[in-house]
C-alpha cells in the first residue's frame, strides 16, 4: 500500500482537466472541485450529457466530445458512469484519473457516496492509466478548513492509501 501523495501531486501537475458530473440541480461536490481547478488556473472541461454549459462555460455530453484531450479526468458520479467514462479515457488515451469518494480510498467504504468502481479502478491498472480511487482533490488543492481536516482524519484512520 502506498500513501496517496505522489499520485496527487502527479495529477495536480496536470493542465487539462475534465470534471464529470457537474450538476444544474444544486450544488455538489463535483461543481466545487471544478470551481477550485478553474480558480487555481486550470484549463477545465465541464461534462454532463444533460447540460449544455455550467457557470457560463461549455459543458460537452461525454469526453469525445471536448474540444481537445484533457490531461486527466476527475470523476464524481455513480460507478456506473465511472465505468464508461474510464473506457472513454482507454480509447482516448488519458493517462490519468481520478475518481471521488468522501472518505478516502479504502475500497467499499462509503459504498453510497463514492465514484469508484473497481471494475475501473481494474481497467485503469491494465491500460497504464494512473489512478486515484477516491479522495478528494479539495483536501488537497489548497483545501479549506473543513477539507484539511478531512485529509488528516483519514490519514490517521489509515483510509489514505492505495493499493498498487
């Protein structure tokens, strides 16, 4: 088990980041972490296939359909759609992603509040994609209170690990 820290820090080297699940209805955690991409100065894709753009921006229905290849995705919906949009970065050949989950990367925790699917996490390994299966990039993108605690809970919990 390796600790998380390296492969967020080669995520957040990225540039190009799309954020899947960006939602209209109310806000989410995945509108927050696109906000805090854009605000740090990345180039952020917005993707929902139900919605045409999202705060002011051009939201695209899938990742083939942005305007260039992102350097990484980050996922924040149901494991089904991380499923598909994990095929969608094999065929496209990203090499990064990262799915969401409230606490941690300890597989099955918090099965109803996490983006991650093992059968993507599996797909990701096999295709050389880099992965993080769960976290947060808001406990480390220049976190709030609220979300450095968070980070260092699960740390201390042990629920910041990654199998390799």
């Amino acid at each position: 088990m390796a600790k998380i820290d390296g492969l967020v820090e080669q995520f957040l080297a990225l540039k190009k980041i799309a954020v899947v699940g960006v939602s209209d209805k109310r806000d989410t955690g995945c509108n927050l972490n696109y906000r805090k991409f854009k605000s740090c100065g990345y180039q952020v894709f917005a993707v929902n296939p139900h919605l045409g753009t999202f705060d002011g921006d051009a939201c695209y229905p899938d990742l083939k359909s942005l305007p260039e290849k992102p350097d990484g995705v980050f996922i924040l919906a149901n494991p089904k759609v991380t499923d598909q949009i994990v095929q969608e970065c094999v065929d496209l050949g990203v090499k990064y992603v990262w799915m969401h989950c409230m606490m941690g990367t300890r597989p099955g925790l918090a099965e109803s509040m996490t983006s991650v699917s093992q059968e993507a996490v599996r797909l990701c390994k096999e295709n050389g994609i880099q992965v993080i299966p769960g976290s947060c990039p808001n406990q480390f993108l220049k976190p709030d209170i609220g979300h450095g605690m968070m980070r260092g809970l699960w740390r201390l919990l042990g629920f910041m690990s990654v199998q390799e």
